[in-house]
C-alpha cells in the first residue's frame, strides 16, 4: 500500500536529510549520521550535529581509517 502523502525523493541525499531530521526529535545525541561504506571508502551522505559539529556532510576517509 502506497501511502498518498508518502515523499518521493531523487536522490539518497534528500531522503537522508529527511530521516535524520526525523530522528533527531527521538535521539538525544549530538552526532549521528547516514553513511555510505564500500568497504575502500567511507563518504558521509548527511549528518546531524545537536550542539556541537563532530562531523559533517559530506566528509570522506578510507575505511581502514574509520572507528
């Protein structure tokens, strides 16, 4: 069932965006985010700083370099 006020998106980004705003009304951290990880790379789609920038959008570091 498709819901008729269900939002379309075009792109990873925007529907990240999105879901993290969603989340942030439930989650009481500063940092959380939405990655993408290939296992070579790790690039940072969105992220959600409450009080204090730990990490951006759109940063990226090698995988064997992430935590």
């Amino acid at each position: 069932m498709i819901l008729s006020n269900t939002p379309t998106y075009t792109s990873i980004e925007d529907a990240s965006r999105d879901v993290l705003e969603v989340i942030s009304k439930f989650v009481g951290v500063n940092t959380f985010f939405i990655a993408k990880n290939d296992k070579t790379a790790v690039d940072i789609i969105s992220s959600f700083n409450r009080d204090e920038i730990i990490l951006e959008s759109g940063f990226e570091t090698l995988y064997r370099d992430s935590y």
